[in-house]
C-alpha cells in the first residue's frame, strides 16, 4: 500500500508512507521497499490508511433474534466501514447472561469479518434483581457488564455490582435512564414536544442516572463506561469526573452529533430513538465533549 497517509495514535504515526503486508501480517511501515516481481502495489495517495476501528457499543441480535441482525451480517457491516473489532450486547435470547451463551457467540463469531468482544449481562436475565457470575463470564471470554437496553434500576443493586466487577477486573457499561423520570415519554421533552402535545423525557432522566454512576464509580472504583450520551447535562458530568480521576468514560453515537428532535416536526417515526434526538444546544455540547478527547 504505496504513497498514503498513515495514521496511528497507539504508535506515535502521522507519516506519508507505505505499508507492506506479507501473508496477512503488516511486515514493514515506512519508505516504499523495493519491489519485487509478485508484490501488487496499490497506490494509496490521497488515501489515509489507519488501524480498525473499535466500536464499543454494537446490538448482534444474536442468539435469538437474527430476523433483525445476526454476528455474520453484522459483521460484514462493520468491516466495510473499517470497525475490525466491536463490543455486543447481552440483551439477546437468551439474555447473554451464562458461560453457555458467551461460548456460543464465540464459537459463531471465530469466522466472521470482525473480531466480537461479547459483554455479558449485570443481572440474570436483565431482571435488575440477581447479579449474574461475572468471574464465570468472564473466564468464559466476557470482556464488560451491561444491562444496555435497559438500566440497573437500584443504586444499592448497582453499587454491589460494581464492587464485585472491580473485584474480578470488568468494567460495567451503563444505560444511564432514570425510569422514574421517564413518565411514558417518547421524544425528548422540550420546545417540540410541547409544541406537538406529545409526551416529552426529560434529559434529567438520563444526566441524574449519570451523576449516579458517577458516584457509585467514586466509590467502588470500578471504571465505568456511560453508553450513548445524548444531553450535555451528562458531558458536564463526565467531564468534570474525569478531572477529579473517577474511572468513567463516556461514549456517543452519530446521531447524537448531527440530528435534532426537531425532525419530529414531521411526525416521521424513523426519528424516534433512545435515548431520544435532543436539542440544537445538546448537539454542541457532545461535539465539544467529543472534541475534549481524553481527560484525566
């Protein structure tokens, strides 16, 4: 790969160069090699060339409900459009709550286009109630936590959870959404909803379920990663415990960066989300959270 521009943070690179790659493996980085009479040379000028992406954050559907996705699409997905390695979700069915269901996303995944880090359920079957064996799952190959889909509903439930994640070496992903707060709404509540007359969720839902993770990380000091921020009530949040060194990140989605709930005005479904579209306001603030980059 001759002549592109070559991007790696973990390495310190940001060069014009060439990559050599011999039987699937990069064998060298740097000043194009000579070339030898069965090299293919392809000319990457103009072009960046960059590790795969990560993404933390991604819904398999798989086991139980391959009608919507399945580990082979979703991965083909993801590796055309340069994510090599993702992060699943345990609310599938069975919930991904068992040694049993890691192994087998594991075993499905070993050919597909992309590697699958499975995250295994907090509580057994999602219920918000028993916590699950996480030493188990994670001797099975579970690499994180999550009840994403839905919130540990107790901080009781979730700090014992965290002070056991924190005992075997997991971190915990968090759907942050204060379910009390939400009171049947379906759009974010605001200058639209109430134009709309449709019921709103306030974006305190979400920011008092975030300054509870946060607290609870404090003091568990179990690291805690807060799934698709959507208010910039919640990037103040994180950004102001990372200053203070609280183990949390925090993560986004595109639609959080460039949509608004002012699409709602059409009353067109495919807008409706959760968390849900914000405002032109929250918009910036995730861009600006995002521009932050790390904090510590």
């Amino acid at each position: 790969l001759a002549n592109a521009r070559i991007v790696s943070p973990a390495d310190g690179l940001d060069m014009e160069g060439s990559v050599r790659v011999a039987d699937g493996k990069i064998a060298s980085i740097g000043l194009l090699p000579e070339i030898q009479p069965e090299d293919t040379v392809i000319d990457a000028k103009g072009k960046v060339l960059m590790p795969g992406f990560v993404d933390m954050h991604v819904h398999l559907r798989d086991p139980g409900q391959t009608y919507k996705e399945d580990i082979f699409t979703g991965c083909r997905a993801a590796a055309a459009g340069g994510v090599t390695s993702m992060a699943c979700m345990p609310n599938t069915s069975p919930v991904c709550d068992t040694p049993a269901v890691i192994a087998e996303i594991l075993d499905t995944a070993r050919t597909a286009s992309a590697r699958v880090y499975p995250v295994a359920a907090v509580t057994r079957g999602m219920s918000g109630e028993e916590l699950t064996d996480f030493e188990a799952l994670k001797q099975a190959g579970a690499v994180a936590v999550s009840d994403d889909g839905r919130p540990v509903p107790t901080a009781g439930c979730m700090l014992r959870a965290m002070e056991k994640a924190a005992a075997c070496g997991l971190p915990i992903l968090s759907h942050c959404e204060e379910l009390s707060l939400v009171r049947g709404g379906v759009m974010n509540e605001g200058v639209v909803s109430r134009s709309l007359g449709v019921p709103g969720i306030h974006p305190a839902a979400e920011d008092a379920a975030t300054a509870r993770e946060i607290a609870l990380a404090a003091a568990s000091g179990c690291p805690v990663h807060i799934c698709h921020v959507s208010t910039r009530g919640s990037v103040a949040l994180l950004r102001d415990a990372r200053r203070r060194g609280v183990p949390v990140t925090g993560e986004t989605a595109p639609h959080y960066m460039l949509l608004t709930d002012a699409l709602l005005r059409g009353r067109d479904a495919d807008y409706r989300m959760n968390p849900p579209l914000r405002s032109d306001d929250d918009v910036a603030a995730i861009l600006a959270g995002v521009a932050d980059g790390p904090l510590t």
